[in-house]
C-alpha cells in the first residue's frame, strides 16, 4: 500500500490532552496501512470517549471509519454542540449511572452527595472496573487514559481538574445532570439510596446531644450509617449550593 497522510485537527478542550495551550493543534501522522479513525485518534492521546464527532474531508464518520490514502480530520468534544449534524454526534449525554476509579473518592463522594449512583471501590484494579462498567451498564470516570482507551469502553469521561469539586461540576455539565440533582438522597459510604427512619428506630445508635436536637433521620439500608441534619449536613449544604451555582 502507498504511504499516506493525515492531518488531524483537535478542537476545543481536546487540547488538554495534547498539551496544547495556544488554539487548537494541528498533528500530521504518516501511515503505510488501512487504519481505523478511533486508532488514530487515540495515537495522538485523545481517548474515543471524549470525542463527540468526526469529520473526515467534511464529512462525518463513526470511530470504525478507516482510512487508506490522504485525509484532513477535524475532531470536536461533546462541549459547544450546536444543532449542525446533531444525529452524527458520537456520545451520549444522558447517562446517570458510573463507576469510577479509586483515586476519585472525592469526586464519588460529591456526586452522591447530589443523589447519583456512582460504583466505587478503593482498591479496583481496571478488570474489575471494566467488570462493573458492562454489567450495570455504568459510564466510567477515570483520569487513566489508557483505560479509557479500552475498545470495550463506550461511555466514560476523563475529568480534566484534579479538584473534586471543579471535577463534580465537570461531570454534571458532560452528561446534562442539573434537572436531575437530588442531595442527600444517596448513601455517601456504600451508593444505597437513603430510606426515612423514626427516631425510635435509631435512638440507640445516636450520641446523647443528637438525640436531644434531632428528630428527623434516614438510614441507609445497606450499611446502616444514620444522617440527620448536624453540624456536618449545614457544611455539605454550603458544598452543595457551590456546586449548583456553577451548573
Ligand atoms: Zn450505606
């Protein structure tokens, strides 16, 4: 087969992956055998989940589209989609289920806190997160790219901050979350969803002052930790409306 050219340009915050601080960059990749656009793609260090369209020659591809002879790429994020071409778009937005890795405990614990089920288990390795991510039908969140790159991955997102917070903002805006907050509905240690309890079902559990000042509970079903609205719920409180206010 005759060697051949592909000019790939990537737009908008896939910059971030190739270091790119000034517009979008532009990487030229000599090739010498058919090649499938995902492969290519992930070859500069964009994993696929975060590739919203292709255009090959100005026209839109899915990530099996192979190439064999000279071609201009135009690669864009799911951010800043308009209407045009809105039925080639290669993500979905709306998913509300996710397993992430164990560095994210910060960013799980957020997003429980605003009634998401998210997966997590300190010490996964990456088959037992691909593992969960098929069966329960989950999108991955990881700052691993390699695993993203994973062929079996079709949902995931990459936060782009190393900060919880910064990272929970980024995941609600990515997948469209905001209509569907929910605080403390959602166990922050185990992911079960919240049930009300009476105080007369807790009270021998509770610390003496909390007895006294508290009369409202709820209790998780599956680890049994207990919520009320103490002095650490008026603190998650301030976190949520930080959080909301920038969704
Ligand atoms: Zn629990």
């Amino acid at each position: 087969m005759k060697p051949f050219n592909v000019r790939l340009r990537f737009h908008g915050d896939l910059n971030v992956f190739l270091g790119s601080k000034a517009g979008d960059a532009v990487i030229e990749r000599p090739l010498a055998e058919k090649t499938s656009i995902k492969d290519i793609i992930e070859s500069c260090g964009v994993p696929h989940t975060e590739v919203d369209l292709i255009l090959v020659d100005n026209q839109t591809v899915g990530f099996d589209h192979t190439l064999s002879s000279d071609a201009k790429v135009e690669i864009s994020p799911v951010e800043n989609r308009g209407t045009n071409r809105a039925e080639k778009r290669l993500q979905t937005i709306g998913i509300i289920r996710f397993v992430s890795d164990g560095h994210l405990g910060g960013l799980t614990r957020n997003l429980r806190l605003l009634g998401f089920d998210v997966a997590y288990a300190k010490t996964a390795d990456d088959r037992q997160l691909l593992e969960v991510m098929v069966r329960e039908n989950r999108a991955l969140l990881t700052r691993d790219r390699r695993l993203l790159m994973h062929g079996i991955v079709q949902h995931g997102y990459y936060p782009r901050s190393q900060n919880a917070d910064e990272q929970t903002i980024e995941v609600v805006r990515r997948f469209d979350l905001s209509k569907l907050v929910a605080p403390f509905t959602r166990c922050l240690r185990c992911n079960a969803l919240l049930e009300e309890a009476t105080k007369a079902e807790v009270i021998d559990k509770l610390e003496p002052l909390t007895k006294i000042y508290y009369d409202q509970f709820r209790r998780c079903p599956d680890c049994n930790q207990i919520y009320w609205s103490g002095s650490h719920f008026a603190k998650l409180q301030k976190r949520i409306e930080k959080i909301r206010s920038r969704i």
